[in-house]
C-alpha cells in the first residue's frame, strides 16, 4: 500500500503509527473489500496490538486503539515515552530494546502491570514516575540498575510489587503468606492458645454423660417391653397326661394277650358283651371252665397297673 508508506514517514528517517500500519500488522481483510467503516470498527475492538520491529521512532496516533490491554512496542527506536493516556486500560506495555533515556508520562495508566523497559539508555530513575499498580517491572541493561541501593530504591517506592529485573521480590511473598495466616487467626481466634476449661467442666461433662446413658437404656427398656407385649399369645398345648397312649405291642414268647390301659368304665361294657356271648349260647359250660372264666374276669384288675407301665415305657422308647 503505497499510501501507508508514505503517511508512515513524514520526515526522512522518521516512522509514525499510522492506522494502516496497524491494520497491516493486526488486521486481515480480503483485498476486494471496502475498508472504510469496518477499519475503525474492527480497531476499537482490538485487544492485544503487536508494532514491534518496524523502525518507529515516536508514539502517536493511538486514539482509535481504546479498549486494548496490551501493547508490543519492542525493538523500534523509539526515544520519549508519550500519548498513551488515551489507553487507560492498558495492562501490559514492552518498549524493551528501544533508545528512550526516562521514564515519564505513564501515570495516568492507573491498572498498568507490566512493564519492560529493558535495554534501553535509562541513566536517572524517576520513581515517582512509576504507576503504583505495578506487579511486574524489567529495567535490566540500563544504566541506572548499577546504582547503589537501587534495587532497595525500587522496591520501596513500589508497594505491590512482585518481581524486579527477572528476580521475584521473596519477602513481598512471605509476607503475603504471613497475611493470611493472620487473618485465618482473627477469624478463629478460639484456636490461638491451649485449651482452658473452666472448675467443674469434667464433672458436669460426666454427670451429662451418665444422663445420657440412663437415657439410652431407658429406651432400649422401653422398646423390649413393647416388643413383647406385640408378640402373638402362643396357644396352650394339652398336659401330657391327657394325651391318649398307644396300643401296647405284644410281646414274642407271651401267652396272654395285652390289655390296653383303658378307663374302667369302658372295660365293664366290654366284659358284659363278653358274658352275654357266651350266654347266648345254648351250649353248657362246666364249672371248671365257669371258675377259670372268674379268674381271668379278675385278672385284668390286677394286671392293668403292670401293663400301663409297660406302654408307657415303650411308648416312650
């Protein structure tokens, strides 16, 4: 663009920042394409503007950069520091490798926080010219770092600042460490000292504690109790007694039969069919078969207690 070269240097020697240089360098655009209002729009959006290695000698024409944040101005020939008070936003500025022989005309960038004015002439520090925002400076390969106290110098002019020359600032760090262990002490400050109880503190704590177990067993008694009463009643079971007996088994080698242990009553029926059977009968009967027909009548009287023990116990094997 021929247009760009020539506003670029009005003097012989002399190289500006023109809005073509910035677009040149930070903006792309099809060649078809009319520039005229997406130039400046495109401009004031602009965050991050590189111009380092192009020879400029001043600082100018910045106006339409007004919501960048960083600016690369490394590596020109530039010599004052100037009309950058119209990027109050700026953060990050690098003129490193320049010709500039102060430091001026930057407080008005109140959030800037970088700043590397490395390898430049820079012989006599102004400290009050330095922002106090400032976390981050590099003044390394001027003259004014072989000061005496130099380093001292700086670091108490500039309160938050963190890292001098590519050298962090270890007792700024220290200290912020300090801070917050002191503001973790005001918030707590029950952890400070030992613990202290006051008389009677362990007496109470066991007298609480033993309420605390009666309690428990309180209601552990409680709770048993009306488990059981919720139980099902259990249905009562008939004495053994009254449980009817087996049939006695007869036994090899015994001639009588084995009466079973039934109630009297049940046995007199039971001995009148027998009689009446046999009196039915129109057959005689001797007398011998009469007494030895007695004999057996009485016999089971005197049997029964003897043949109930015998069921019983077989019962039971």
């Amino acid at each position: 663009m021929p247009g760009a070269k020539s506003a670029a240097r009005t003097q012989e020697g002399e190289v500006l920042i023109t809005e073509a240089l910035i677009t040149k360098r930070n903006l792309t655009f099809p060649a078809d394409e009319d520039l005229s209002e997406k130039i400046f729009h495109s401009l004031d959006e602009l965050e991050t503007v590189r111009l380092d290695r192009e020879g400029i000698t001043s600082i100018g024409n910045l106006e339409g950069l007004r919501n960048i944040h960083s600016l690369y101005l490394q590596s020109n020939k530039i010599q004052r520091i100037e009309n950058l008070s119209c990027i109050t936003s700026l953060r990050f500025l690098s003129l490193a490798g320049n010709q500039i022989r102060q430091v001026e005309n930057l407080l008005d960038l109140q959030y800037l926080q970088f700043l590397d004015l490395s390898e430049n002439l820079i012989e006599m520090l102004k400290l009050d010219e330095l922002p106090q925002s400032l976390l981050i400076l590099n003044l390394c390969g001027n003259p004014c770092t072989n000061k005496n106290g130099y380093r001292k110098m700086v670091i108490g002019a500039l309160p938050l600042l963190l890292d001098l020359d590519k050298q962090p600032i270890l007792e700024r760090w220290t200290s912020d460490e300090e801070d917050k262990s002191s503001d973790e002490e005001e918030e707590f400050p029950e952890m400070n000292g030992p613990f202290c109880a006051e008389r009677g503190f362990f007496k109470d704590l066991e007298q609480e504690l033993q309420q605390h177990q009666g309690r428990r067993q309180q209601a552990a008694l409680a709770e048993h109790s009306s488990r059981m009463e919720t139980q099902p009643v259990l249905t009562e079971l008939p004495a053994l007694t009254e449980l009817p007996l087996l049939p006695p088994v007869p036994m090899a080698g015994d001639s009588n039969p084995v009466v079973p242990a039934e109630p009297e009553k049940e046995s007199v029926p039971k001995a009148t069919s027998s009689t009446r059977t046999t009196t039915s009968t129109k057959k005689p009967v001797p007398t011998s078969q009469k007494s030895s027909v007695r004999a057996r009548k009485e016999a089971p009287a005197a049997t029964a207690p003897s043949t109930s023990k015998t069921t019983t116990k077989r019962s039971t094997k």
